[in-house]
C-alpha cells in the first residue's frame, strides 16, 4: 500500500542538517542535488513552482533517507515517517 503524506522542504533540511552533518545541496533547474557521505542523490524535487517551502510528498522523503542510510535518525525529526 502506498504511503500517503507530505512534509515540509524546510523540515526537510532541518532533519539533514541532524542526521546527515556535513551534507552538501545544490539547486538545480527542476531537482535539489544533495551529496553525503560519498553518495550524490539527484533527483530530489523542489516542489511546486514558486513555493518557498513547499510540501514534499513521502515517497520522495523515503528514497532520500534510504539511499543515504538515515532512516532510525530522520525517524525522529519527521513524524510522518513513524507510519
């Protein structure tokens, strides 16, 4: 079953600055490009067109935290993710 929710750009980066110190991010024209630890993610989005903080569906959030290896940290800073 798919997850449902979104969460906040802001929060977002809040849950990396914890849990992924020393993390890079870089905007691009349509993707955030965000490095750790030795691994590049490209394909992180920056939501809807001229949003300061948009909302970033779950989906996205997970993949994230999968490939960086982040998942029991961001757990802790993003509720929506306890489900």
């Amino acid at each position: 079953m798919p997850s449902k929710g979104t969460a906040r750009l802001k929060e977002i980066f809040k849950m990396l600055d914890e849990c992924a110190p020393g993390h890079e991010k870089k905007q691009a024209d349509h993707y955030w490009h965000i490095k750790y630890n030795g691994k590049h993610y490209k394909d992180f989005p920056k939501g809807e067109h001229g949003s300061k903080n948009p909302e970033i569906q779950i989906g996205h959030i997970r993949k994230l935290i999968r490939h960086f290896n982040i998942e029991d940290c961001a757990r802790k800073f993003l509720p929506i993710l306890q489900n």
